[in-house]
C-alpha cells in the first residue's frame, strides 16, 4: 500500500499504479499495434472525491475519455457559440486551439486516451475538421456499440483486463479506418517536427501541392488549418520549456517564434485563457490545470480495493 500524498508506485501484474497528487494513476506497455497512433493511455481515479473545475488547454493531439463513473457537469468551450456540452459522461474531444472549462462533481474515474490527430483521425473515422474544437459524445462518434464497451469497461475491476477490452476495440477501429493522405502525414511529420516554426508555404511546396489544396486537406484530416496548428505547436513548445524551468519568457519567445514577450502572453491568453506564469503556479489534474476545488472528503479508495 502506499504510503503519503505524493510520489509512490505499486506494481500490480501487468499494470503499474502511482499516487500523483489527489490521483490514483494507472498505466501498462502500450499495445506494440496502438503504438504509432497513441501519445497517451492512463486510467485515473481520484485519491479524494471533491467537485472541481479545470480548464482544458489545446494539446495538439485529440482526446478519447471514457467515463467509468460520474460524468461531467458541464464542458465549455471559451469563445465558441454553442459550445457547452450539458452533462456528459465518456467523451471524444478534436483538436482544439482554445480552452474549454470542465466541472466534475467528484468522484471521477476515467481512462484518457490521447491519440496523434491522423491516429484519431483513422479511429474515428470521420473527418476531424468536424471535431474541432468540440466535446461530443462518445456514441455519437463511435456509434452505438461504444456504449456497450463503456458499459463492459465500467463493470469490470481489473485495470489489466479494462486495458485489454479497450485495446481490442481500438485496434479493431484502426483496422477499418480511412488511411490518411500520405502528403497530410508529412505535412504534419514537417509542422510537428519544427514546433510550428516552418513556413507553411515551405510545406506545401514539399508535398507538391498548392497552398490552398494543403489547408483543405490537412485541416480535413487533422482538424485544425496548418497556421492554426502551427500556433498551438508553438504555445506546446512553449509550454515545455516553461514546465522545465531553465528558461527566461524572453528566451521562450525567441526559442519559440514569437516576436517578444508581448506575443507570448497574446498568444497564452489566445488559446489557454491564462498567462505563462499562472500555468506553471496551477495544480495539474489529469489532462487539464485545476482551476478550483469547493469541498473536500476523506473518503479514500486505496490500489488495493480495485
């Protein structure tokens, strides 16, 4: 059993089991057939049951989260018409290039699945232009056969075997789903690889396409245009450099593209609705920054109980 708030992990067969924080956190070897398409797989609980708000910030990658017990409040999309999703429970999430707000009564237990976006985008099998900046059900995108795996997922106990059930599904999605265009993947290889610093007019000249036929058929396969990927990839790198601690904001700015320190706290209010300094201060949860949490319970599930 572990021991304090903080740190500690437990194996437990084929799946490890850490305390972070108010966090159980559960994660095993990625399936070597999920591999290429994957940027992270863990399931969580929480270590104290607590309602919360969180705030979603644009990651450049798209978002598989399936409800084992509470669903969300609410999910909300800053600065898009119609963008509050009502309770919701197991969820997909495109890519984004704004923040969104979550409220979660407690008591959440989840497994998040984060996937590159041509990954999501043969999984899901639908063009990811039309995921875009929202939060939509996961049935309504799965069909309604994810319902049953939801079900199938939350009934059993063992992670080992939840992991097992999902990884099936998944790989039997990716089997049948849309090859991406070869030019879209280097496209995006070129603009990930670079942290959105190479020009977008460079790109297209390297897969031999017209500028305007690249913006259609990237933004239909990843789900944001390659200017407003490129932005996201730059406040990504951005942020990484932050999280290290071993950089100046005006050393960021240089590294990262941006024209000064003005730009750099533009370009955080753009798409993450806080400034650099207020995201690193913040409290991590899993996949977002805790914005607050109004009550407490010393209730308590320790690794062995699952």
């Amino acid at each position: 059993m572990l021991q304090g708030a903080r740190g500690g992990t437990l194996r437990t067969g084929a799946v490890d089991v850490a305390r972070i924080g108010g966090l159980w956190r559960v994660t095993r070897p990625w399936h070597p057939g999920l591999r290429p398409f994957l940027r992270s797989y863990v399931g969580y609980w929480e270590a104290m049951t607590s309602p919360y708000e969180a705030r979603l910030v644009p990651t450049g990658r798209a978002t598989l989260l399936i409800s084992l017990a509470e669903p969300f409040t609410q999910v909300r999309r800053l600065g898009v018409p119609g963008g509050d999703s009502g309770s919701i429970g197991s969820l997909v999430v495109g890519m984004e290039d704004r923040p969104a707000i979550c409220v979660h009564p407690g008591g959440q237990e989840a497994i998040r699945v984060e996937f590159t976006p041509l990954g999501a985008y043969r999984l899901f099998g639908m063009p990811m232009s039309e995921l875009t900046n929202l939060a939509i059900e996961i049935r309504d995108v799965l069909g309604p056969e994810a319902r049953v795996l939801v079900e199938r997922l939350a009934s059993t106990l063992d992670w080992a075997a939840r992991f097992d059930l999902l990884d099936e599904a998944l790989l039997d999605r990716l089997g049948f789903g849309p090859e991406p265009s070869p030019e879209v993947g280097h496209a995006w290889r070129l603009l990930s690889g670079s942290a959105g610093a190479i020009p977008i007019a460079r790109i297209a000249a390297e897969v031999g396409w017209s500028q305007g036929y690249l913006v259609r058929r990237f933004t239909q396969q990843i789900g944001l245009a390659p200017k407003a990927s490129a932005r996201v990839l730059r406040f990504r790198h951005a942020v990484a450099m932050l999280n290290r601690g071993t950089a100046s904001l005006t050393e960021i700015s240089t590294a990262c593209g941006f024209y000064d320190q003005a730009h750099l706290n533009r370009e955080f209010r753009a798409i993450a609705g806080t400034t650099p300094g207020q995201m690193v201060a913040a409290r991590r949860v899993e996949g977002a920054l805790a914005l607050s949490k109004r009550s407490n319970s010393s209730k308590t599930r320790p690794p062995t109980a699952r």
